[in-house]
C-alpha cells in the first residue's frame, strides 16, 4: 500500500443508486488513516474493500447534507460494539454534536470511547489538524448550506543524511537535526558547509484536496492551488447548468476550469446526480478543459505519489 493513497468508498450525489453509493473516501497519509465524508452504506464499503474501523481515528464532515454523514451514526455504533476505547477524532460543523447526541439519547446509548469534536469555520480557512507528518487546512466552498472542502499535505521529510561527509566533515550530533532540516552547518572557524555536502535533497511532498460541494467558485482555486490531486464535484454535465446554479453544485467543465487554473496534477471527478447512468459524458466534457481528468469510482485506490490509479 502507497503510504499516501486515496480509496473512494462512494461518490454518488444526494440520491444512491443500485451500482453508487453516496459520498466517502478514506485517505491513508503516512500510516494516519482518515475517513473523509461519511455517507450511507460506509461501514459495508470499508469492509468491502478490507479496512479496520479502528484505525480511524479522525473523520471529517464536509457539511450536514445527509449524503455526506447518513452513513456516521451506524459506524460510530459498530465502532462501540466491536469494541473501541480509544478516542475519535471528529472535524464538522457544529450542528452535527447535537445530531449524534440526539440519536444517542433515545437509543439510550453511552459509547465506550470519548469523541472530540473540532467545529470548522465555513467561512475562512483554517489549520484543523497537525501532528510531525501531516497538516489538514479547510477549504472554503461555496454551497446552499455552510460546507468546507480539506486540503491535506505531508510535511517536509527530514533530509538523509550522506555519512562520509559527515564524518569527514566531523560534524557533532548537536547539528545533525538542523541539517536534516536543510541548514547549512557552521564551522567553529566560522567557515560555512552547504547543507547539499552534507545531507541529499530533500524528498517531495504531496498533496491532496477534497472538494465537495460547491458551485464553480473561483475563490477556490488560490486555496487548491498546485495539488498533486484534486477531488472536485461534477454533480452535472454542461446542458444541466442552470440545475446546477440552482442546487449551488458543478457541473464537469466547471470542475476542469478550477484544475486548469489551479495548475493541480490531476483532477478526479465524482458526486454524479443518479440521472446519469452512463459517465463518459462527464469525462470528455472536463477533458476537453484539463486533459488529466478522471472518474472516481467505488474501489478505485489512488496512488498520490505515483499519480496512479487501481481498482481495490
């Protein structure tokens, strides 16, 4: 497994249908596991494509339409059931604490592990998650109801160190951590080693930016801007436009405007309305924008680092 992959457990809109479920994802970043929008049937899809729930420690909810977090209440139950002590991690906005604790109260059910809840702001960016390896920032979308999108980055890796120079060089273990992080190294003659004889270059990062309601909003792009891989609404096809400003959501040729002008690597569509059967409109219509436009698809595993995709 890539240690940065995507995993799309459904991307269906508001209504599933017999062969698309509502909207999902998991995001394993760097051994962190996260659940990104929970939409009916999610429990079933993670195990379909063979994943532990309890190695999900933090879930993030877009916004409170129900095909983004119908799917919550049953997984957190499970999650109770099977066991679980450890604390979950929950990014929403703050209406959906009182969803969960209603459903608990007349269940009268207490749950074995705490849930933190972390309320996102709708209308500004924020820093919502970090720990040494990874960074999760909002993103700020442009929906009926308040909704974020989220941006998650890999922190810079520590440079590896090339050890006949350092030895050579004879520099103290005092400064080994500054030149891993790129600092040049100085002498005690006060001479200066640049940090390139002494460590390698530094490893890429990588990026990935959810996307998931929104109108074509142009604000968008500055926030998205440069990703390895974006995820972007494409509810509709361009003879459905006047739909889509009516529901505040994209249409195909609108999702490959925002890649195009956010010079992203590749764009991934999803959140198709139930009319569509068929989905190749829908490629060809952003392709014909930004020529690395592809379906999501229940079981596809993308691989972030190698700008790849398999089915699961």
């Amino acid at each position: 497994m890539s240690p940065f992959e995507l995993t799309i457990l459904g991307c269906s809109s508001a209504t599933p249908t017999s062969t698309r479920n509502p909207t999902a994802q998991l995001l394993q970043v760097a051994g962190r596991f996260f659940l990104i929008d929970c939409g009916e049937a999610t429990q079933i899809q993670l195990r379909k494509y063979k994943v532990k729930f309890q190695r999900i420690d933090h879930i993030f909810i877009s916004h409170l339409h129900g095909d983004h977090y119908l799917g919550l209440m049953g997984l957190l139950s499970s999650m109770h059931l099977l066991g679980r002590t450890k604390a979950l991690w929950l990014y929403c906005p703050a209406g959906m604490e009182e969803i969960i604790n209603v459903q608990l109260k007349h269940s009268a059910t207490v749950l074995n592990y705490e849930i933190n809840y972390r309320f996102h702001d709708s209308s500004k960016q924020e820093l919502i998650f970090e720990d040494e390896k990874v960074l999760v920032k909002t993103i700020i979308l442009n929906h009926r109801i308040p909704c974020c999108g989220f941006l998650f980055s890999e922190k810079p890796k520590p440079r590896n160190l090339k050890k006949d120079a350092i030895e050579s060089y004879k520099i103290p273990p005092s400064a080994i951590p500054a030149i891993k992080q790129g600092q040049d190294f100085i002498a005690p003659d006060h001479s200066r080693i640049p940090n390139s004889e002494l460590a390698f270059p530094e490893t890429q990062t990588h990026s990935y930016a959810y996307c998931s309601d929104t109108c074509y909003d142009e604000h968008v792009i500055e926030q998205v801007k440069g990703v390895d891989l974006l995820y972007h609404e494409s509810t509709f096809t361009e003879e459905m436009k006047q739909r889509a400003i009516e529901t505040n959501h994209s249409t195909a040729q609108d999702a490959g405007n925002v890649a195009l002008k956010a010079k992203v690597g590749v764009l991934l569509l999803g959140h198709y309305s139930a009319r569509y059967t068929d989905l190749s409109p829908l490629l060809e219509e952003a392709r014909r924008v930004f020529p690395n436009s592809h379906l999501s698809y229940e079981g596809m595993r993308f691989d972030v680092e190698k700008k790849s995709a398999e089915l699961a």
